[in-house]
C-alpha cells in the first residue's frame, strides 16, 4: 500500500513553496518524526517531519524545484521496500490549471461550465474564488485546488484557462468599432554593460509585494524625535555589569533590548497605536507584541516578543539572541514571525543616523532607530555634547492621528531619557 507525500501548508498565506533539498533518498527507510525534506516559504525555510512510516519508493519533486503547489504530490511512501506504485498517475499535479490554453479548450472545466451555478456549492473554495468562477463561467469542480486541504483559492483561477464569456456578457452589445485603442506597451528598460541575472527567491518576491502594496495603499505620515541616550547607556552598561557571566541567569543587554521595553511601555499607556485598521473597525490588541527587523541572506524576516510590556529586560534580551540566531538560520516556527502589533527596524548599528521605514501591514505603525552619536545640544543655554538618537515613526494615518503619534513619541522619549522607569 503507498502513501502520498504531499507539499504542506506551512503558514495561512502559502500556497507555493520551493523545495529546498531533500534529507532523505528513494529506498530509505521513514519513520513518523523524522525529517523528511526542507521547504523554502515566503519567510523562511523549514524542517518537514513525516507523519507515517515506510519506504521512500519515488521523490517526484527534486532538490531546488521553485513553485511547488499546495498538496502537490511530492513523493511516494510505501509500507514495504521494493513495493510497486504507479508513480506517474500519483504524481499528476493539477491537470486543468497546468494545462495549455490550447488543449484546455475541450477539457471539462470549460465543457461543463453551463452547470457550475448547481454544483459550485459543493466545492471547497473560498468566497473570492466563487466570485471569480461565477464571472468567469468556469466548473469550479473541474480544478483542483491548491489551497489548504484542496481549498480552490484565487491562484487556482489565476491558472485554470479561461471560458467562454457568459451568455449574459455575450449578448451585451459590445461594437468592435467602440473598444477603444489598446494602449502601446511600456518600452523594456535599457540595460547596458556586464551584469548576473540573480533569480528572485520566495521570500524577495513577497517582499516586494507586499511592501509595494503597503507604500501605495496605507496613507503613511512621519513623526521624529531626537532623544538623549546618555543615561540609557550607563544603565545597560550598569546592569550588564550585574550579570553573571554564564549560567541559565545571565545576560548581555543591547541598545535595541531597552528600546523594545520602552516601546511596549508606551504601546501599553497608548493603546490606540497598538492597533490595525480594516474597513470596518479599528482593531486594538489586547498584548502588546512587537516585531523585530532582522535582516537575513535573502531579506528580512520579523521575529515577535511577546507580551514585550510583561517581560524584564534580561527575558527580552535572551529572547530576542535566540529568535534573531534562528531566524537568520531559518528555523523560526510560524507563530514566532507571523502577527505582532507594532515594528521596530534599527540599523544603528550600521551607522545609519535616521531613515524612514515602510509600515509591515496590518500593522499601524513601525519604528526606525537610527545610531546613537555624539552631538552638539544645547542645555541651560549652554552648548553641550550629548549622545544623542533620532526615531522615526511611520504611522497608518487611517488609525493614528497626528496628536496620538506625537503623543506616543514623547512618552517614549521619556522613558529612554530617564530610563529607570524601564525597571518599575
């Protein structure tokens, strides 16, 4: 008897993945808990464990493959070595949607459109996918799904071919002479000299995506504040000084560890920056959980402390060594990088004195933490040099207003410049 290895969902908005190498070769030996294979998501890279035993009789999908589907078939186990399968009817993706457009004219999918209002009930599909079917006059039971136990989601449609136009389009009166002229295609951009075509992986095109889609449809605005880290400074270094120098209680405080205690503080008095926005309510979030920009091989992942306004600073500072190590190996679970209510990015280390970052929908808001230097300031009318620090807050303007970032920012401020309230 054989089983099917199917590509698993390994987060809510998956629905391809690359497989990245295999750990185990056709005739080894399975048993549940062991790692099979390590696939490569929109945010990192992960260890798949078997759940059943047996034999790897055919690995349908090889090392590197880019796009694999949702609960495609990726390999064959079978209960005994030396087992026959039919590997090539196990390893069919879905026909419909991988189909030419050319030879899916005749396919069921199109053949059996006329009767999709009755059977579309039927199909696991989500509701965009419905809508998108019910236009288009397609059978939404003619595809297979890619989604989460074979859920028909709107890349499935992206890639089934295209019906026939539905009657009630088709007899809308649509003169040839009236379509307007199409539109010159935008000329291909000019690259001259020497170049390396370097392959956009999973994760820089989500990147990309998802960061267009959040500069061009979350109203940003932008507050900074200049805040004097003198005495921050000579507290970690205080504290650091405490610590014993190895043990289950040690620890090694950073710049970024106060200034995530400070955050979650001030989230915790100004609620309403701990927010998201949807059409129809302001989402405020009862913990206060903030993501952290770490920057990786192939861009950046946001690693989350939880109940951040909860933890002491030595929790904070351990937690984040060990979440920032295993992302940037790519061992993170789901749950350790996906949600938070508030971003912060810090390239002060980098030597970065100010910058503005793009809000990580659908988050309201994100911090950017310029370097600590040493500035000319003026105190009691007296020139002074001060080690100073500029943030930057990107702020959703659909849920804080002006008053309540400016708000948010001297408190902030306070707390970083008097830092002992980070103790209380």
């Amino acid at each position: 008897m054989s089983t099917n290895i199917l590509m698993p969902a390994l987060s809510p908005t998956m629905t391809t993945g690359k497989l990245a190498k295999w750990l185990k070769k056709e005739g080894d030996e399975v048993k549940s808990g062991d790692i099979l294979a390590e696939i490569e998501t929109d945010k990192a890279t992960m260890e798949v464990e078997a759940v059943d035993e047996g034999f790897i009789a055919k690995i349908l999908v090889p090392d590197g493959t880019d796009g694999v589907a949702v609960n495609e078939v990726i390999a064959i186990l079978t209960a005994t070595k030396g087992e026959a399968i039919s590997a090539p009817k196990a390893a069919a993706p879905a026909p419909v949607a991988a189909a030419p457009v050319a030879a899916a004219v005749a396919a069921p999918v199109v053949a059996a459109a006329a009767p999709a209002a009755a059977n579309d009930e039927r199909v696991f599909a989500s509701p965009l996918a419905r809508r998108m079917a019910k236009q288009a006059g397609v059978d939404l039971a003619g595809i297979k799904g890619s989604g989460p136990n074979g859920r028909i989601v709107k890349a499935d449609l992206d890639k089934a071919p295209a019906a026939a136009p539905a009657p009630a389009v088709a007899a809308a009166p649509a003169p040839m002479a009236a379509a307007p002229a199409p539109k010159p295609a935008a000329p291909a951009p000019v690259i001259t000299g020497a170049y390396k075509a370097v392959p956009n992986s999973t994760m820089r095109k989500v990147i990309a995506r998802r960061l267009t889609e959040s500069k061009q449809s979350v109203p940003h605005f932008y507050l900074n504040s200049h805040i004097e880290i003198d005495e921050l400074l000579k507290l970690r270094a205080e504290l650091n000084a405490r610590s014993p120098k190895e043990g289950p209680g040690s620890f090694k405080l950073s710049v970024n560890d106060l200034i995530i205690k400070g955050c979650a503080l001030a989230l915790r008095r100004h609620p309403n920056v701990n927010a998201s926005y949807t059409e129809d309510a302001i989402l405020l979030y009862d913990d206060v959980d903030i993501s952290i920009a770490v920057a990786i091989p192939d861009g950046l992942i946001t690693p989350i402390i939880r109940k951040a306004d909860e933890r002491g600073l030595p929790s904070i500072s351990n937690a984040m060594k060990d979440l920032g190590a295993r992302a940037k190996a790519g061992k993170l679970k789901p749950e350790e990088f996906q949600g938070g209510g508030f971003s912060i990015s810090n390239l002060g280390m980098f030597g970065i004195p100010d910058f503005t970052a793009i809000i990580n929908p659908p988050q309201g808001a994100i911090l950017a933490v310029g370097a600590g230097e040493k500035r000319a300031v003026v105190k009691d009318d007296q020139i002074v040099i001060a080690t100073m620090m500029t943030v930057t807050l990107s702020v959703d303007h659909r849920v804080v207003d002006g008053a309540l970032g400016a708000q948010f920012l001297a408190t902030l401020k306070g707390l970083l410049e008097d830092p002992m309230g980070l103790l209380l």
